[in-house]
C-alpha cells in the first residue's frame, strides 16, 4: 500500500496560504436535535471520516514538493473529541466556540481536521468541523459532510427540469462546466503572464483594457483597482468573530426572486449589499459612492468528478453596490453586473494561476497572490446542502453551517448555504476590523423583507389596476373599444406602478 502521495499544484498553493492571521481552515458547524448518545456519534463520526483516505494522512512540505503522507502516529481520540460549553451554552457561547477554533491553527504534525462534538446544546449537540482547505474546497467537503448520514449522501440525479439555482452562481457559469482541463492548460500561461504583468502594472492595464480573452482575464485580475476603503479593509489580527441568521425559507427567496424577475442569487447578493450598507451608515460612515469586491469560488469539477478530495474551483470578483440606497435600483444593479459576467473567463484563468502558483517558489505564490486579493474585501461562496433533512447517529441535522477561510489581509467571509428548504447566512470576521458581525447579519433577513416588502407592493399596485379597469369596462357605454395586446400595459399605469415600487 502507497504510504504517501504526491499532492497536486493547486492543492499546494492552499496549503501554503496559510498565514498567523488568516488560517486556511473551512470551519463547519452541524446542529443535531436530540437526544443524542454522545459516545456512539463520536463512533459514527470517527468511522465515516476514515472512509477517506485523506484523513489519516498528513501534509509533508519537502523540496521536491509536498506529499500526503500515512500518519504512523495516528489517534482518532485526536480528532474527535467531545466538549462542553461554559455556562448554559447557548447560541451566543457557541459561535464564541467557533470563533476561538477559527482562530486557532491545526497541528501540521497530523491529518489536517478536527471534530468537536459540543454536548448539551439546545438539548442536543452541535459537530464542529474544521479541515484545512488543502484537503478540499466546499464542494468536496460537502461530499464529505454528507457522507456522516446515516443513509449516505443523496446520489439520485436531479429530476428532469429540476432547478438548483440555489447552488450560488451555478445557472451563471454553466458555460464553464468543463473548464478544469482549460484551467490545467493556462497554468503555464497564467505564470508566464502573471510574472511579467506583475512587473509591470501599467502595461497590464493597457492589456486588460485592449486585449480578449484569457490573456486580457488575467490582465484585468493584476490591474484591477481596489475596491472603496471602508473599516471592513485593512490589516487582520488573527482572532475571529462569527455569526448567522435565522433561517429564511428558499420557497419564500424564490418566490420573491420570480415576482421581480431576478435570480435568487441576484437577491441574496442584493440583501449582502444591503447588510453591509446599513451597518456602516450606522458606523456614521459614508456609504455614497461604495463598491465592495468579493472574491466568489466558482465550482470547475467535471461531471463524474464530484466525490474526488482536493480543490477544483476557480474564482470571480463580484463587485457589490452598496453605495446605491434604493433596493430596487441596488438589486437590478446586481442584476446587471452579474449578466455582465456570464462570459467570463476569470474561474479557469484562476484556477490555471493557483496552479501555476503552486509549482513556484512560495515568495512568488505570495507576491502574485497578495497582487490579486489586495484588490477585494470580502470572500463569499455558497455551497447547496442537501435539500431534505439528514440524520446522523440516529438524530436529525436540524441546521447546518459554515464558513470560508480569508487568504491574505481579506477580513471577512460571507457563507450562503442552503439545506433542507432553507437558506442561511453566515459571517466570519477579524475581530480588529470588524468586532460585532451579528450587526451585520442580523440585517439579512430585514434586507429580504424589504424585497417581500415590494412584491406585495407590486400585488397591490396590479389588484388596483385590475379593479379600475374593471370598475371602468362596468360603467362605460357599449362602444366597440380598439384592439389591444392582452399582455400589453398602458404606459401611465405602468408609471403609475413603478412610482408605487419607488415609493
């Protein structure tokens, strides 16, 4: 049996991200109703984790390169352990749990993952995960996460028709379905370029303003301007804050999303706009003017591909309009931008660039990496949970969680993830730039009611005219009336609409 493995450029590239104050760790929690028998889910979870090779071996840095080797000193009484909250542990002791995990590095001398089974939490337990992000990206993990169900994970193929739009940004790439082998292909390119472009900024922004294509992507990711300074920028200390909503109901988000001809993901990145501008107005900050540029990872497994470890994801900057007061001009704003991007080459050209960056010289992944991510604020991704409740050692996984590693100086992550017909937010911050996440997540779910807010509106405004024209056909005389276009709608009542909207 191979006792250690050669682990790929891209995976390599994470691994040696890792800094003092930003850990690449994606960071789960898991909330079990109970009652739970502790000792037999940490039987279960021990079992099913070790289904995967992965997790007994450990990361092994070398000249040559780094390898996943055997652990020959390997003690799953290391990863998974059972604790207790302070006091009555409640939710706000737990997210100061995982706020205290999220700060703190795994030990690189073993398998890089932990588990910690929180007892007597809201009368059952929470799991909280950590697994660093070289062992897989999001959607890998989810895999993984799914995989410590009692029935598995949910392998059966997607009804005919069926939409997972709530698979953030997965209708937008679709035309990148296949782009892993380009992205492999552009590795040498993306080096080439990347080094030469670097050294000489002007020259790539001449490029990404003339140039097409993968080369010009590229250009454009080295010469982009930063986003609008704002005290969620500047230079992380290491301690993290984290929060999350209530759940929101997907049937709801779509719903809304339909009733005012967006996407789900256009809404939801409108209420992230949303949250973020209302926290800093309340911070006496000026919000005119304001774009904040999250850096979005975009899934580029193949079909076939989708239980293989490891990272396959490339990424976009998505720039938020938070200096646009209105909620209708901010979300057909996010409409616009993320139309704008459908054709984007950005994901392979990343994903080509880390592993590039992975076959280089650490000095040269970090001064191209910092190049790239010094131009954004945020990182947000959202993973599609499964979409019926699981159980895990016979108790059912009454919510799910997570949050996203920050590279570099980013100080925040924004997590969407869907399970069970619900979504939900969550916020993970530096405690230096950002101390009170709760401020801002707590302000979702009054960004999507604004929205609900609206569709009754526009329900309201259309039962008006519906009766005007009926009250209008009763009391006219019998006279032939010209012909109209049944889908038609007169122009001062549709003014008279968007007025109403407006309002």
């Amino acid at each position: 049996m191979r006792t250690s493995e050669r682990m790929s450029p891209v995976d390599t590239a994470w691994l040696r991200m890792d800094r003092p104050n930003n850990l690449m760790m994606i960071t789960g929690v898991m909330a079990l109703e109970g009652p739970v028998n502790a000792k037999a889910l940490s039987s279960a979870l021990a079992e099913r984790m070790l289904a995967h090779k992965r997790f007994r071996q450990r990361a092994v840095t070398t000249p040559a390169g780094a390898f996943w080797v055997n652990d020959r000193d390997f003690d799953i009484a290391r990863h998974v352990q059972r604790v207790r909250l302070p006091g009555r542990g409640g939710e706000t002791a737990l997210q100061d749990y995982v706020a205290q995990l999220a700060s703190e590095p795994l030990d690189h001398a073993h398998p890089l993952w932990q588990m910690r089974i929180v007892e007597k939490y809201k009368g059952g337990v929470a799991i909280v995960s950590r697994i660093h992000h070289a062992v897989g990206d999001g959607i890998a993990l989810m895999k993984v996460m799914l995989g410590l169900a009692d029935d598995g994970e949910d392998d059966r193929p997607a009804a005919h028709g069926e939409h997972h739009e709530e698979g953030f940004l997965s209708s937008l790439m679709a035309p990148f379905a296949g782009a892993a082998g380009l992205s492999l292909k552009l590795s040498q390119l993306a080096l080439k370029e990347g080094l030469a472009l670097a050294a000489n900024p002007l020259r790539a922004l001449k490029f990404a303003k003339t140039g097409a294509g993968v080369a010009a992507e590229l250009a454009w990711l080295l010469a982009m301007p930063s986003d609008s300074e704002t005290r969620f920028k500047g230079k992380p200390h290491g301690a993290k804050r984290v929060a999350w909503t209530r759940p929101l109901r997907l049937t709801e988000v779509k719903a809304a999303s339909a009733a005012l001809d967006v996407s789900i993901n256009d809404i939801l990145l409108a209420c992230v706009a949303g949250a973020m501008r209302a926290y800093l107005e309340d911070k006496g900050d000026e919000t005119r003017g304001v774009e904040i540029r999250a850096l979005v990872p975009i899934n580029l497994r193949p079909p076939g591909a989708e239980h293989e470890l490891g990272n396959r994801f490339g990424i976009i900057a998505v720039e938020l309009p938070v200096g646009v007061a209105h909620p209708l001009e901010r979300l057909a704003e996010v409409r616009r931008r993320m139309l704008k991007l459908k054709n984007s080459y950005e994901p392979p050209v990343t994903l080509g660039m880390f592993g590039a960056l992975g076959l280089s010289p650490k000095i040269m992944q970090d001064q191209l990496f910092d190049l790239l991510i010094s131009r954004a604020t945020a990182v947000m991704t959202n993973v599609p949970g499964p979409q019926k409740e699981i159980r895990i050692a016979g108790a059912p996984v009454k919510q799910v969680m997570f949050w996203v590693p920050q590279s570099g100086d980013i100080g925040m992550g924004v997590s969407i993830l869907s399970y069970a017909g619900n979504v939900q937010f969550g916020l993970i911050t530096d405690a230096a730039l950002t101390p009170d996440p709760e401020a801002i997540i707590g302000r979702f779910e009054q960004e999507f009611e604004a929205y609900l807010y609206h569709v009754l509106l526009e329900a309201a405004a259309w039962a008006e005219e519906r009766d005007a024209a009926e009250e209008t056909q009763e009391t006219a005389p019998d006279e032939p009336k010209p012909a109209r276009d049944a889908g038609a709608e007169d122009a001062p009542a549709m003014r008279k609409r968007k007025k109403r909207l407006r309002a």
